[in-house]
C-alpha cells in the first residue's frame, strides 16, 4: 500500500494508475487534513511508502516520523520538495511493461477516505469493478447532446486524487474523448479553461461553484453552446439561478443533479431540463435527485421515527440503500461499522430519501440531519434552500441544537456575499413568507465559513458541536 498526499496533478494521476496496474493499493488522503488527524489515519493503513507533493513536504515528513513509513518521492509543485527523490527521478529508471500477475477486479485497488461530514473518516475499499462500474455509469450522460461520445471533453477544478471525482476523469477517457483537469478551485481559470479546450462536460460540485464558473464565464464573452452539460449536487439550485446560468452557457447547455457517496457512486441523476413543470415549481424547497442509474439497484427503506407511508404501506420517505456491482468492499480495518452498513445485503447511506411523482426522488436530509423540533421533522436541506433564494447570501447551513422547550431548535448560519447589505428582518420575513412556523430558524448567526473537507460538503456534526450550548446561556 501507498499513501499518497497529492492535489491534482498528471503526476498522481500516473501515479495511482501505475499503482493500480501493478496491483499495489493506493491509499490517498486529503492534504489539506491536520496532521493530528492524518497520523491515526496512516497508522491504520500502514502503507510502506508515502508520496506527496512538496507544497504538503513539511507534513509528509512529520507523517512520515510518526508513522515510520519513508517518502517514496515528492511531486515538485508549489514549494520546495528539501532535495527529496523528485517524480521524474523516481520514475527514470521504471520499465515500460511493469508486471502485472494475477490481478482481479473484486481486488481492493484503492482506500478511499469518507469526506467526514457527519463523523471522522472511514476507509472505503474500492475494487477495480466498482471503479469501472462508475466510470461507466457517468460515459452514459457525459456525451449528450455530442454527435459522438468521442467528441466530449470533461474538466473539474474539484480534488479527484482523493475523493469520488476520479470516476469523472475515468468517464473522458472510457468515451474516447480526453479529460482536463484544474489545481485548486479557481473560477476565473476555469471559466477560461472551458473555452480554451472547448470543455463540453463540466464536473461543478455544488451549485454556488456552479454559479460563479457561469459568472465568469459570461464575463470573458464566451462561446455560446461550448459546455453541453454540467453536473453538480450537494444542494439543490433555484430556477432564477438556472436560467441564468443557462444564458451564460446557451441554449444547449443542461443541468444534471446528481447525489452518490463515496461508498456507492453510481448516482441518482436529475436532468432539469426533461421535467422543466417539476423544476419550475418545485425547486429549490424540493431537492431533487430523479432516478437511479441502471447500474445501481435502489430503494426507499423504512426509518421509525422518519419514514411516511402513503393508504397502500408503500414508503413515502425514508433511508436509501442501495446494491451494485459499484458498491464497496467495505470500511478497512472497521468490521463493525461494514456490518452495519451492508446489513441485510444493501448498503444503507443514511440519506432521507422521498419519493415523488412519476417515480423521481428528493434528497430530504441526512437522517442523522433532520431537526426534530416540537413533535415535527424539519428538513434542513429544504430551509437552507429558501435561505439561499435571499438576494443577499451566498450560502447557509441549517442545524439542529438542544432546547428545552422544543427538544430541539432550528438555527441557520449564514455566509453573505461581498459587498451586499444584509437586512436580518427581512430574511426572516422572506423565511416565514415561504416556510411553516415551525421549520423557521428560531436564530440567525452569520459566519465567514463553514468546516467543510471537501468541496460544498459541510460538517455539520461540528457546527452542532461549537452552538449546542447557544440556547442555555
């Protein structure tokens, strides 16, 4: 097994397929972790090697000492690698035809970290087949609206080293086409990069990111009807800013929701311009996720406490669980957290799922999420996606902490935008315009950013921690 503390780069990129070619583990973790966190992290993988990139150097080698495990090399990218073994030393002597004996594709090719939004990392094992099952589950939408698969240029900005994205890379190259990637979340660069290479498949993360790239890229001018499609999740996105986006892009240009985990990453996909009536008037209260890829078998479970079944018993709302060939082999070295999680043959996300019309799904809240408030379930998804219809923020997190009324009481945080006036009684009113009295944050408390590892995912469980006292002072 090999560590590897990379951002992007061609570099671990090569490095990881050549790992996987010569049925070596690599096991990625995110660079920007504290130290204190990725030292138990190695310590339970106990890989023999470790590489980085020397902007990371100065932690490789304090990883490296607690650890007991040597830098193989160091990928000269931002910062001074201290005359360590560099990528292209270490590979000048490689052979072209490395040996490659008794491979399989059920071997564990990859550990992959949880993004740790509502807990402390797992190590989810990846196969090869659950690599190639999602690469392939994402070739079947990357090319719409392109003559020929072939044709299609994917791009991300976002971490694909060490997070689910790198079966978005893989969806470029299974198609034929080719796939470019970005260091560090740059708007203004990326917006660029989409009409240097002519990018038709855009890997955006969240839908603010989303937002800006739109932004920028109507400010350079660009060529109309370049980028075919984008997909993004971790939120749901309002019409007005759609349409907005749309104009900046063209006319060709749609929209796909998508929610997957890093356990199971053949997603549910939302096509927002094959159920316009649905997005219209729906959207953002109703996070919608639309259906499952053919290659992921998907139901609604039943949760006490969560669930509503309609007059016939069928399930309403609840947990979603999933089986596939795309699914992990489970959490390295936690016996007890696989068995619970792949109880009864499916892996339980522990996502609210709700089931609409004609078949198509909302994300209604992680179940550990939901805010249990006087007797009724709020959504917290659901509130921050009216908070962030306000003209005047960029992004809110709604939380649930200890009351002594109500059992628990809903707050939002709330991240405003630059260079805007902010009029707290008139989001409250917007807020109860559009919500019930219940589900209307009982506090308001603005921040300059929320905890969040990866991307737009942001850790709630530590928001919870910081205000669980907020209402017994």
């Amino acid at each position: 097994m090999v560590t590897l503390l990379c951002e992007n780069s061609i570099e671990a990129i090569v490095s990881k397929i050549a790992l996987a070619s010569i049925g070596v583990t690599a096991a990625p973790i995110n660079p920007s972790l504290n130290t204190a966190v990725m030292i138990p992290l190695v310590n339970r993988l106990s890989p023999k090697l470790l590489v980085c990139d020397s902007q990371f150097i100065d932690k490789a080698e304090e990883v490296s000492s607690g650890c007991g495990v040597d830098i193989a090399f160091s990928i000269n990218i931002n910062g001074d690698s201290k005359n360590r073994t560099s990528f292209k030393g270490f590979t000048s002597n490689s052979s072209v035809n490395p040996v490659c004996e008794n491979i399989h594709g059920d071997d564990i090719w990859e550990i992959l970290f949880t993004s740790g939004s509502s807990s402390l990392p797992k190590g989810v094992m990846v196969s090869h087949i659950k690599t190639y099952f999602e690469a392939l589950s994402f070739s079947n939408i990357t090319p719409l609206k392109l003559s020929q698969p072939s044709q299609i240029t994917v791009c991300s900005y976002l971490p694909i080293i060490y997070h689910v994205g790198f079966c978005m890379l893989l969806a470029g190259i299974l198609s034929g086409g080719k796939t470019v990637i970005g260091r560090g979340l740059n708007f203004r660069s990326l917006a660029e990069t989409i009409e240097r290479e002519r990018v038709t498949t855009l890997w955006a993360g969240s839908p603010q990111a989303l937002e800006l790239t739109a932004t920028e890229y109507a400010a350079l001018n660009g060529g109309k009807n370049v980028l075919k499609n984008a997909i993004f999740g971790w939120g749901a996105m309002s019409p007005k800013v759609y349409r907005e986006i749309k104009k900046s892009f063209g006319d060709e240009f749609s929209g796909i929701a998508i929610i997957g985990q890093t356990e199971s990453c053949c997603a549910h996909r939302f096509f927002i311009d094959e159920h316009p009536e649905i997005f219209e008037t729906e959207c953002p209260q109703e996070n919608y996720i639309g259906l499952p890829s053919p290659l992921l078998g998907a139901a609604i479970e039943y949760v006490e406490g969560v669930s509503v079944t309609n007059e016939s018993g069928e399930v309403q709302n609840g947990e979603a669980v999933y089986r596939s060939p795309a699914m992990m082999a489970g959490y390295y070295k936690d016996p007890e957290a696989t068995k619970e999680a792949l109880s009864g043959g499916w892996f339980h996300s522990g996502d609210n799922f709700g089931l609409m019309s004609k078949g198509q799904r909302t994300m209604i809240d992680r179940i550990k999420d939901v805010i249990k408030t006087g007797g009724e379930n709020v959504s917290s998804i659901r509130v921050e996606g009216i908070i962030n219809q306000f003209s005047s923020v960029s992004r809110s997190a709604v939380i649930g902490v200890p009351h002594k009324k109500w059992g628990e009481a809903v707050i939002a945080l709330v991240i405003l935008k630059e260079g805007v006036e902010y009029d707290e009684l008139s989001l409250i009113s917007h807020l109860k315009k559009k919500l019930s009295s219940f589900e209307v944050p009982k506090s308001i408390i603005l921040e300059q950013s929320f905890p969040e590892p990866v991307g737009g995912k942001v850790q709630k469980y530590k928001l919870r921690e910081k205000y669980k006292n907020i209402f017994q002072q």
